[in-house]
C-alpha cells in the first residue's frame, strides 16, 4: 500500500513539474513576440532604421542572432558660412572673459551628434573672414577687420580643422597681415587653403581620408573679378589626380537671397571643368542650391559668427553636412543641411 501511494505522489510530482515548466515557456514566448511586435511597430524602431541604415530590420518573430551587413564607412565634412571674431563679437567675447564664447551654443553635448563641431565630422571647413595679426583692431564699426592672435587657437579649439582665406577681407591689414594669418593658422594646426587673388596650385589644400583623396580649391570673386580661365584650368588639372575636387569659392552679391548670373556661369564652368562639389559665401544669408550635371552647388551659407544684427536675414546661416563613401567604385556627393538661428553672434542650430 505504501509503495502504490509512492508511485501515485511520484507521478504528480513528474506532472506538475512538466505542466509548470511548460506553462513557463508558452509565457516567456508570448512575452518575447509581444515585445518585438510592439518594438518593430514603434518610432524606437523606425530612429534604429534611420539611423542604422545598413543593418537589417529587428526581428518579427522569436529571439534570433541578427546578421548585420558589411560595414560602409563614410567620410563626413561640415561646411560653414563666414566667421568673423572682430569688431562687436570681440566685444562680447571679452566682456564675459570667455574666449569661446561665440562657440558656446554650437556644441551638441548628447545625443547621436554629441561633439558636433568638435570631433564628430571628419574635418570642418569654415570661411575665415579676415586677418589674424599682433596688433589687432578693436574698432566696433568698419569694413577694415584685424583678429587678434588667439583666433587661431579658438576655432581650432571649437572644431574647426580648416579654414579658407579666399575672400575680400583677407588683406585688410595688406601682405604682412596676410602673411602673418597663415603663420598662427599653421602654430595652431588649422590648415587653409585658397588665395584672395591668385587662381594657383600651391595654394590648394589635399586631404587623404580613409582612402578617398580630396583636393580643396579657394576661389574670390566678389571685391575681385576671378580670373576664371585661369580658375578652369586649375581645377581640370587637379581633378584628375583625386577622387574629389571641392571648389569652395567667395562671390556673389550681399543680402540677395538668389544667386546672380555670374555665380551661375562660374559654376557650371567649375563643374564643365571637373569639380565635384562647389561650396559659396560672402552674400552674409543663405542662398540656394542646384544641381548641374549631378554635382551639388551651394551658392551661399550665409553668416555662422558674425555681429550684422541689424537685418533678420543675416542672423539665419546655413551649414552643409557633405557625406562621402569610402567605396572606391562609389563617387557620390550627399548633401544634408543644418540650419542655424544667430543670436548675439551665437549660432545654435535649429
């Protein structure tokens, strides 16, 4: 009798134990399905697909090991508009004794782009507009600029790799000052590029990044009338020796939102002649962008530190998030905008 009763209570132990631990798994599976199901159809999923473009969706149905594809790397330039640490925004810099201060509100600090400016893109490229000297000028008014000597340290500290001295006010302090911009852009590790007058390639900057090699022209057309056959002939020569030619060039009329019909000519020239992205400044807002033949152009990024707060249209800029492949057989140029909002010589981004 014992013994049948031990059998019997063995039994429904076995039982138990087996309905319970079925019982288990039917809920961890429901729950796992659930969770992707909610997960697949939520904004979560579709920021993951956004953001993760090269890698396959997340799974439908049951837990699986997911198999990403082959990673892409991209090469990523930000262009921005004319930066200018003369005249009020010295003030301003000097009154709150914070030498970055016109850089303060230009960092993202979390976020998928934290370090926005400074270490997220592969190099920042920015229009230097105006002389680095030993004895700056602090007048609050005037076209006549003069930075003091710590510029360079400052734009190199906030991001900033490189810059271009193609424009109007790179000889506000003559050759000597010009002279003298180049000397603390290179003691500080800002590489430039370009020429306020002269169309030659000593003046053309190369960058080798992750295989792809790029060659970046500075070109002035707006106080100076370009010497375009010379600007042509440069550009054919150089682009045939890198995988791509960026022509960033100062030209245009101030304060029109459209670009003027030598901008155009120059342009479509640049492109007839080989360049593969053209990038524009001077009209101090954001002009528009076209494509021709394929090749993206910029006309205008507008102000991206600057202290023209007397017109609504200046304080708007416009930077250009160029994105490359690394893939040798890929030439492709994408083209993202960033705007930004100026706020006492303070971009923010929009």
């Amino acid at each position: 009798m014992k013994n049948r009763i031990l059998v019997i209570l063995s039994a429904l132990i076995v039982t138990s134990l087996f309905l319970g631990s079925r019982l288990a798994i039917d809920a961890k599976k429901e729950i796992s399905e659930k969770v992707l199901t909610s997960i697949t159809g939520s904004s979560i999923a579709q920021d993951f697909k956004k953001e993760n473009p090269i890698m396959m969706p997340i799974p439908t149905a049951r837990p699986q090991l997911v198999t990403l594809a082959p990673a892409s790397p991209y090469i990523k330039f930000l262009f921005l508009g004319d930066i200018m640490l003369g005249r009020y925004v010295r003030t301003l810099m000097d009154k709150s004794h914070d030498p970055n201060y016109a850089f303060a509100k230009a960092h993202v600090t979390s976020g998928p782009g934290a370090n926005f400016l400074n270490g997220y893109f592969d190099r920042v490229i920015a229009n230097l507009e105006g002389p680095i000297v030993p004895n700056p000028n602090y007048a609050q008014t005037g076209m006549n600029f003069g930075f003091a000597p710590d510029t360079a340290k400052i734009i190199k500290n906030n991001g900033i790799d490189i810059v271009t001295v193609a424009n109007n006010h790179a000889l506000d302090q003559g050759q000597k000052g010009f002279n003298s911009t180049l000397d603390f852009l290179r003691q500080a590790g800002v590489k430039y590029f370009g020429h306020p007058i002269l169309p030659i390639e000593s003046d053309t900057l190369y960058e080798t990044i992750n295989g792809k090699r790029f060659a970046f022209i500075g070109l002035h057309d707006a106080t100076h009338h370009l010497d375009e056959q010379a600007a042509a002939k440069l550009i054919q020569k150089i682009s045939p020796t890198v995988d791509y030619t960026i022509v960033v060039i100062h030209w245009g009329i101030e304060y029109q939102k459209n670009p003027s019909s030598r901008q155009q000519q120059l342009a479509h020239l640049f492109v007839d002649s080989g360049a593969n992205l053209i990038i524009g400044h001077h009209p101090h807002i954001p002009q528009t962008t076209e494509y021709y033949k394929g090749v993206p152009i910029v006309y205008s990024l507008g102000n991206f530190v600057f202290d023209q707060y007397w017109s609504d249209a200046t304080q708007h800029g416009l930077t250009i998030e160029a994105v490359f492949s690394s893939d040798p057989s890929d030439h492709t140029v994408h083209l993202f905008e960033h705007p930004i909002d100026l706020y006492h010589s303070q971009p923010m981004w929009k």
